[in-house]
C-alpha cells in the first residue's frame, strides 16, 4: 500500500525528529522529544489546509488565476472554487524525489514543467537540515528553460504550541499588514500601530482573528526576522526565523477551517505578497539558467544534546 502523501522521509538530530513526504515535498511532522512543534497530519492522511506544504510558483493566491507577463496573458486553473482564485502554486500534489538523504538531512527535487498557465520550467530543490538550531528549510530554484519566468515562493507550517491559540504571546516584529478584500487580494497597506494586529512586543492573541500578510519586519544583525509564540503559563515555545529574501509572512489562525480552527497557528514565510504575479510587487523574475535561494526555520526551544 502507498501513503496518501507517498514515501516518508524521517530524519533525526538528538531529540528532534521531522519526516519529510513524497507528495509536494512538503513537512508533515516536526517533533521535539515527542513534543509536537508542527501541527502536521499523519502518515494515512492527505496534507489539509495547505498543512506543511511547498508554495511554488508563488505563494498564496491570483486573482481570477489571471495574469500577464512579458506581454502575455496567462490563465491558471481556479483551484480555490470559493474565491474564484488560483492558489498556493502548482507542485503542492506533485511528486518529488528525495535525491541526497542523510541521518540529520535530505534534500527534495523536482522539476516543474511548462503547463498551461504557467508555460516556464523550474528545476526545484528544498533541502531540510536539523542541527543544534533546530529545523531549517532551504529552497532552490533555477529557471531550466530558454525565457524569463516569474517566480514566488512559500512554505505553509502550522505551529503547536497548545490546544488552542488564544491564550498563547505572539511577537510578529513587523510594522506594516497588508489589507485585503474580502477575497484576500491585497488592497492597501496599514502601519500595525494602534491597532489590533501590533505584535512587534509579546501579547496574547485572545480573540483577534489573523489572516494578514505582516511585511516591513524588524530583523536581527543576522538578517533574521523571528516570529515567536509562547505558552506563558507552561514556558513551551516555538520561533520561526526567516532570512531577508522572505519580506512577508502570513499569519493564520485558521478559523475558517475545521481541522485547524484556532488549535495552531500557520506563520507562512511568503518571497512576495498575495497576487503578486498580477499586481508585480517582489515578484521575482528569473532569467535562463538563474538560480535563487531562500531560507526559514525553526527553533523549537530548549533540546538535549544529541
């Protein structure tokens, strides 16, 4: 019998342990001495609500799947039925192929190829490590074909902290929120201060609904910006890290969907905003033979030694 999300993957460093899946090449389980950090599904499931999933070629949404490029109108399938969009990419039910894998490490390949819609090719990496850092996930992408491509990237974890999110601290470090419509595409920007989704020091989320793209982030002197969510009364925690080539991340609470209503939280590292490939913002355009590399990760708190 095959899993719903194909070969499973399982890597290790001391007390950490992620299993990593064929289908999408995406992260199903992040593990901490048994303790869940990732909110991920099991091993005789499907990936739901995007859960663990590589977002490539862009992230979140286009508007109507509409777009153009170079001069070009393209139509992308509409998988989002709902909102009439086309949604999270196009290697999420792909499969992938584990191509160097090691006891702490495994690096994930696949190449997307010219489809209607999306008439580019991509050769496709996503190396996940353990280390005494705890998790990080670098993505690669290099344009294989013989024109110009646009390009977006994302990653969709689910963090675990606790049953439900309200009572945890969040600490987003970040100045601006884009607002959007009621179909999700962004229509404007909004400095976060004085208003309900400033997060730059540690608050409880309580009953705030988040389903923002957070941008202008404050970042460390390693160009690192920190996303961290606590459980105050039990000291559990978690920090996601993204590196500079990640402006924005989306942050979820889930409560449109059943499965992950308010139990975890998504922080969902984005290379460019929500319908970037209509509106162009960070959209990145990658030219024949070009690479690009982006990273994120997890620290899931303090770990024994291997």
């Amino acid at each position: 019998m095959i899993a719903p999300s194909g070969r499973q993957i399982e890597i290790v460093h001391g007390d950490q342990r992620a299993v990593v899946v064929e289908v999408g090449g995406g992260l199903r389980e992040y593990t901490l001495n048994g303790r869940k950090v990732l909110d991920g599904y099991g091993a005789d499931e499907m990936s739901c609500s995007g859960r663990g999933q590589v977002l490539i070629p862009w992230p979140n949404r286009i508007q109507d799947g509409r777009y153009s490029f170079d001069g070009q109108e393209h139509q992308l399938p509409i998988d989002d039925i709902a909102e009439q969009d086309a949604i999270h990419g196009l290697v999420r039910w792909a499969s992938w192929t584990a191509r160097e894998l090691a006891e702490h490490r495994v690096v994930m390949e696949h190449v997307l190829h010219p489809r209607p819609g999306y008439p580019f090719s991509l050769a496709l990496s996503v190396e996940y490590g353990l280390s005494e850092e705890g998790l990080c996930v670098r993505t690669t992408a290099t344009n294989c074909g013989t024109r110009p491509c646009p390009y977006g990237s994302g990653n969709h974890p689910y963090l675990a902290v606790s049953e439900r999110v309200d009572p945890l601290r969040l600490r987003v470090p970040a100045r601006t929120i884009l607002r959007a419509d009621e179909r999700g595409i962004p229509v404007g920007r909004l400095p976060v201060e004085g208003t309900d989704y400033d997060f730059r020091r540690p608050r409880t989320i309580g009953a705030t609904v988040l389903d923002h793209a957070f941008t202008d982030l404050e970042r460390g002197a390693d160009g690192r910006a920190r996303i961290e969510l606590r459980d105050q009364d039990r000291g559990d925690g978690v920090t996601l890290w993204v590196d500079e080539t990640y402006p924005y991340v989306m942050v979820f609470t889930g409560d449109p969907l059943p499965d992950v209503r308010r139990r975890s939280l998504a922080v969902e590292p984005m290379t460019c905003p929500p319908n970037a490939f209509r509106s162009g913002r960070d959209l990145l355009r990658l030219e024949p033979g070009q690479p690009f590399s982006s990273s994120w990760g997890i620290d899931p708190g303090p770990r024994s030694a291997p």
